[in-house]
C-alpha cells in the first residue's frame, strides 16, 4: 500500500465518522485524566482545570448554540464527566489504568455523544441517565480516597459541589428548566448530602460508599420523575424506598467490625 492509498483511505473512514471533534475531544480529556492519575496534587489540579476549559468550549462547538427547551448543564456534563475520571483514576494499580485508558475514553465520548443526538430522538435517555450515576460515582469514590473518613464534612461537600451538573441536568431531562430545575437540583443535592454524611460517619471501606451514594442519586431522580408522570405516592414510595433500604442494609452489612 502506498503513502497516497493510505492517506486516501484514512481520508475516507474519517469522512465516515460523524463529529469525529467528538473523538477528538474525548482522546484529549483522557490524555489530561491519564496525566492527573500519576501527577502531584498541584499538576493534577492544573490538569482539572484544563479539562473544565477544554471541556467546555469543546462542547458547545460540537453541540452547537445554546438551546433554551434542551437545558443548559448538557453543555458541562462532559467536562464534569472527564473531572470525575481524573479522581478515581488515581485508585487504580499502574496496570489497572492502562485498562481503564480505553474505557475512559468511551465513556467520555458517550458523554458527549449522547448529548449530542439526544435533543434529535436518536439516542436513548438511559444512555444519559448512566452517564450523571457514573459520574456521580467516580467523583465519590475519588474524592473518598482523598478525603479519610475524619475530614467527613469537606468530602461530602466537594461530593455535592461535583454531583451539582449531574443533578441540574437530571431535573432538565425530567422536563423542568430555569428556576424549577434549579430548585430541584437543589432538592437533589440536599438528599445527596445527607447520605453521604450517614455514609461518611459508617467508615466503610473500598468503594462500597460511592456505589451506594450513586445508587441513592439514581433512586432520587427515579423517584422524582414518577411522582411528576402521576404514579401514585405509596407504589413510589414502596417501589424507591425499597432500593434505598436495600443499598443501606448492604452498607451495613460490609461496615467493618
């Protein structure tokens, strides 16, 4: 095969990708998280705030102008997406993250992505709603590595400071925008904060508090959404009030003696 062949058909598959700046964009922001997971404290913060930057910009030149009835906070879940993964990256083993490299990337991509199509009806809402609880999850779960169980109160807030995007972007896919999304997420980030300070104060290990905290941001959204679709209060109740007692008995059960 030839120079000119090769380029040719690297031309065409490239001609074949749809908003390959959303490739792009990912690869780069991976790069960045790659880069927070091995450096200091100080060049890991620089590299977060590269991602905010990058992030941002970058989504709104490939979403496109801002569209008031699509929400606001689609255009920073892929920055906030790609922060997350910088913190928990830095739980993993050294061959642990050249694995998570390419997950890392799909992951960013889909953020992206699925902001992207979703407004058009080709692409799924759960593929969103996955997107917010990974977030909120890798943020808790880093942050938790940071923070020990004793600075409990600056852990749970930087948590809620992290999950704020996630939870205004949940009350926009619910249909609610302004200052009605705001209030919710508002309402969101509250109920984020106490399970995370009754996690906090269990002292559990690994990433058993994170995984419980995501699951109690997923539950809250699911419960909020059935209750404005009409749903009748006791089956909300019975039906999300379950999942959190659930999570809850399996945090107990794994708390150390």
């Amino acid at each position: 095969m030839t120079a000119a062949e090769a380029r040719r058909r690297a031309t065409t598959a490239a001609r074949r990708i749809e908003h390959p700046e959303a490739v792009v964009l990912a690869v780069v922001l991976t790069g960045l998280a790659a880069y927070g997971w091995v450096a200091t404290p100080f060049w890991m913060a620089i590299a977060i705030a590269a991602e905010l930057a990058i992030g941002g910009l970058g989504s709104v030149w490939v979403i496109g102008p801002v569209r008031a009835r699509y929400g606001f906070a689609r255009y920073a879940t892929f920055a906030v997406a790609a922060v997350s993964i910088t913190l928990v990256g830095r739980l993993l083993t050294p061959m642990a993250r050249l694995a998570a490299a390419p997950v890392a990337v799909l992951f960013l991509f889909g953020a992206l992505w699925f902001e992207l199509r979703y407004p058009q009806g080709r692409a799924p809402r759960l593929g969103i709603d996955l997107i917010l609880v990974g977030s909120v999850f890798a943020a808790a779960a880093g942050v938790d590595a940071a923070f020990p169980g004793a600075a409990w109160p600056s852990s749970v807030l930087l948590v809620v400071v992290l999950a704020a995007v996630p939870a205004l972007r949940a009350a926009e896919l619910r249909g609610r925008y302004g200052v009605t999304a705001v209030g919710q997420a508002a309402l969101h980030l509250l109920a984020v904060a106490q399970v995370g300070a009754s996690l906090a104060l269990l002292h559990l290990q690994g990433v058993v508090a994170p995984a419980v905290l995501a699951l109690g941001f997923h539950a809250w959204a699911g419960a909020a959404e059935a209750l404005e679709s009409g749903a009748r209060t006791r089956a909300v109740v019975v039906e999300f009030g379950s999942l959190a007692l659930l999570g809850l008995l399996v945090a107990l059960l794994l708390r150390p003696a």
